[in-house]
C-alpha cells in the first residue's frame, strides 16, 4: 500500500532553487518506493534560524505553525515530511514549543487567525530520512536495489542539523551509523572512518564569514580525501551547496585542488533504483559525480 | 531598562528568548570547546553567561560573539544542564539588534536581516535576490567586485540549473503573501506587548 505524506520541500528545493536536483531524486526514490508526497498547499518558508535579528521567536514559530495547519486541513492525518535538515529542525522546534506552552500556542492562533488558520497541534513532523528508515526500513530499502552502487568510496556527512540536536532516533550525536547503513544497503562501500562526519561546514554564515567557513569545508572535503572517498554522501541541502560549491573558491585562493563530488542520499537511492541521470538529479553539479553517472547510464540488468 | 534597575540577569530573563536559562548555567565550560568558529569569538557562550550574571549588559551586547554562532548545536547535546545555548546565543544577538547596540557592520547580523525581510515579502526565500542583496549591501561598486569574485560560483550554478534568474521578475511566492504579512504584524505585536518593547 503507497504510503502516505505531507511534503515540505523548503526553499532551497523549489524548482530551479540551490536544491532542486535533491527534489529531483527525492521524487524518484519516492516513486520506487510506493511512498507518495504531496506538497502542502501554498507552504511557506519556515524562517530557518538564520533569519533571527529580524523575526524573533513568535514570528518563526507563526511560520512553522502556518504550514502546520495548513496540512492539518488539506491533507488530515499524513505526518509532515521534510527534506531539509534546517527546516525539519526549525519545524520540530516549534512543534516541541506549541506542545509544552498553552500561551505560546494560544498566541501562535491568535496571530494564525490573520491568515484564516487554526493550528490543532495533531501535526507530526519528520525528515525524509526518518521515513526511509523507520517506516520503511533498510530491508525494504534494499529490495528495490537494481544497481548496487559497487566499488564506490562513500564518505558519509551528516553534518549538524539532522544530527543535533534532535537526531534520528537511537543514533549517538558524535557517531551516527544510519547514512553509513544506507550507503552499504544500496551496495556502496562506507568509509566508516571518516573523521568529519558530524562537523559543522558554516551554514549560512558560509555566506557572511566566507574565510571560516571555508576553513571547515576544507577540512571536511581533505578529510574524506584521506579516507580515500569518491564522493562524499549528506541529508543536508545546505551542507551539501556549500562543501560542493566553495571547493572551486578554496582552490582559487589556497591553490588546492579539490574536485570531490557532494551527493544527497537519495541521489545514490535514485541511481541505485535505475533512475537515469536525470532523474537522479546528477545533472545539478558543479563538481561531476563520474562513478555514479558511470553507474546510472549502464542499462539495467533484467531482473531476476 | 529602568524596570531592572541595572540587573542585567533580570533584564535577560525577562526580554531575550530562553533567557531564563541564563541563571542554569554552571560554568563548566563544555561548551566554549564546541563551538567550529571557536578560535574567532571573543566569548564563548560560557563567558556570555558569567558576563550577564556580573551585569556587564553593554560589553554582553556589543560584543560579536553570539553571531558568530552557526546554529551547529554542539554546544546543546554537551551542556549538562542542558541549556538551550543556541536559541540564547540568537536571542541575545536578536535584542541587541533590536537595542541597536549590536556592531553594525557584522556581516552576520546584516545578513541575517536581509534574511529575513527577503522571505517575508513573499513568504519564501528567493535565494537569487538574497544573494544579489547581499553582495550589493555596500554600494554598487562594491558589490559589482564581489559579484566578479563569484562568478565562477554563479555561472556553475546557471548550468547546474541550481539558480534562475528569472526568480528576480517573476518570483516564487506563497498564494497568500498578504494573510502571511498579517499574521507576521499580529505575532510582532504580541511578542512586543508581552517582553515590554515599545514598538
Ligand atoms: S556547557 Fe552549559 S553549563 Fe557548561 S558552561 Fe556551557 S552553558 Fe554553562
Ligand atoms: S550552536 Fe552556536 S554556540 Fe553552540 S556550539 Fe554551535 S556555534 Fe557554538
């Protein structure tokens, strides 16, 4: 039976945004998998913490909170499904505040009302990785394999935010295995040495402090090099646009030569699953994941 | 400000998000080694804490530190009192702004409301402005420098089809953007009556 959800892509993965090749392969994988997404009607930004000095608190909860109700009333009874580690976390904040303050989630209606909204708390909300692994699990997961990803290096980052500070349930902040686990289940090999896997790669301040984020992208891209890594592997968008795109600049001003590929997860299920190139979303990279594309043009094998 | 009568713990607790929290903290100093841009901040969340609990509300409010902090969340899941440092780092950096005693050229604090007047507009972020906003925030000269810098960034993305430049005339945007203008004035007004701000 397809399983069922209220999809939040976010903003960096609309159509042609910084992510939407993530969407993309998101769709695919989804489509393999029988899991159907729809996207909640007219979903708004969820005013990711970066905004701060200008929003507040109420104002990023009213946010969260819009999207909130909006699915409530279009799409009554799917969990929330988010795709964006910077969005499920600023969601799930919200969520977790509403659900311990009658005050806070009184005034959250009161402003709510302004848009015609009520939110009744009834929401659940999820990343998309939670769903892969709780709700469909690694067997299942594996069992659509057409192409396993063999002789692929992958160092797996998870970066912050899907890690802290909620996490995927029954993972350690310092060591979570669950990327590492879908990597092996869809036949790559994971570097489980990798030593920056929970670092931090700037955020958005990749973008106000360029010099001190680049300084932890580096670090991140040479030690996945060490390991001996083809690509690296991440759930973030935001990990994933700035430890790809900031490599050229890095080796622009510190004459390195940086030239490793940064995939979503869901792009090695996609490829894995028998997604063209396109569908997976490889054609959205700076940087080319060759192994993979090798991977994905290859006709598929009929099945057994 | 008079209301606290010079007790800084007080006004904090009162006027910052989860600034009630302060007082918990017990100076252990696990979270000055978590943050990634540890080396560059002056104060490091733990030092924050002691210099509000010693009054020192104008070096607390000046200072640049708290936007210096990435949202990495180390800090949270070592804390043992668990403190949510990141949202008071935020808060703090938020009130000072709203004080005007926050640094006015920290990149971080222009950034972040440039942030978030791009996504009110229309209820989503459109990444192509809010990159041009911010290249361009120090004059057109400047920005035009800047924008030589990245270009190569730029044009990759172009091709990658990771950047549209027709979101600068025809911009994604939510249905509703006036009802989210609505309910972003309603919430601002409560928050302002219930932390005690003038406007
Ligand atoms: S880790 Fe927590 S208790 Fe320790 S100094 Fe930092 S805020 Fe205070
Ligand atoms: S969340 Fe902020 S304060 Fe906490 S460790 Fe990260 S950068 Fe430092």
């Amino acid at each position: 039976m397809k399983k069922e959800y209220a999809f939040y892509p976010g903003c960096s993965s609309q159509l042609r945004g910084s992510a939407s090749n993530y969407l993309t392969s998101v769709n695919s994988m989804c489509q393999t998998l029988e899991v159907k997404m729809t996207p909640i009607p007219d979903w708004n930004c969820c005013g990711a913490s970066i905004g701060y000095a200008g929003s507040g608190e109420l104002a990023r909860h009213v946010m969260n909170a819009r999207n909130f109700a909006l699915s409530e009333k279009h799409l009554p009874g799917q969990d929330v499904v988010a795709t964006c580690a910077a969005c499920w976390l600023g969601a799930k904040e919200t969520k977790q505040k509403l659900d311990a303050s009658r005050a806070l989630m009184e005034d959250t209606n009161e402003a709510l009302k302004e848009a015609g909204l009520r939110y009744e708390a009834k929401t659940e909300v999820r990343h998309m990785v939670e769903v892969l692994i709780e709700d469909i699990g690694y067997e299942e997961i594996r069992k659509h394999v057409v192409k396993p990803l063999e002789g692929i290096k992958f160092a797996g980052y998870v970066g912050c935010q899907t890690n802290r500070p909620f996490g995927i349930a029954g993972e350690s902040f310092e060591n979570p295995m669950y990327l590492d686990k879908l990597v092996e289940t869809v036949g790559g090999e994971a570097l489980v040495k990798y030593e920056q896997k929970v670092a931090c790669c700037g955020g958005a301040l990749a973008f106000s402090e360029p010099d001190k984020s680049q300084k932890q992208i580096k670090e991140i891209v040479e030690a996945a090099y060490d390991q001996g890594a083809d690509m690296i592997v991440t759930p973030c968008p935001l990990c994933q646009a700035n430890v790809e795109i900031y490599q050229a600049e890095i080796n622009r001003k510190q004459g390195t030569k940086l030239d490793m590929p940064v995939m979503y997860y869901s792009q090695l299920l996609a490829v894995a699953y028998g997604a063209a190139p396109k569908q997976a979303g490889l054609d959205g990279h700076v940087i080319q994941p060759k192994k993979l594309q090798d991977i994905a043009v290859k006709v598929v094998p009929a099945r057994k | 400000m008079s209301a606290y009568q010079g007790d800084f713990l007080k006004e904090v607790e009162a006027r910052v998000e989860e600034g009630e929290w302060v007082k918990m903290c017990m100076q252990c100093g696990v979270c000055a080694g978590s943050c990634p841009f540890g080396p560059h901040w002056e104060h490091s969340p733990q030092k924050i804490f002691m210099m509000i609990r010693a009054g020192k509300r104008e070096e607390v409010l000046t200072s640049d530190a708290m936007w210096m902090c990435t949202s990495c969340y180390n800090c949270v899941v070592r804390c043992p009192r668990k403190l949510p440092i990141t949202q008071i780092m935020h808060g703090l950096a938020t009130y000072a702004h709203r004080l005007g005693l926050a640094p006015k050229m920290q990149p971080t604090r222009r950034f972040s409301v440039t942030f978030w007047s791009n996504l009110t507009r229309t209820g989503r972020v459109n990444e192509l402005k809010l990159v041009l906003q911010v290249y361009f925030r120090n004059g057109f000269a400047a920005g035009l420098k800047e924008f030589w810098n990245m270009r190569r960034v730029g044009l990759r993305l172009l091709a990658a089809k990771r950047m549209n430049p027709f979101e600068l005339v025809f911009p994604h945007r939510c249905k509703d953007a006036k009802g989210i203008q609505r309910m972003l004035a309603k919430a601002c007004e409560i928050e302002n009556r219930k932390r005690g701000f003038s406007q």
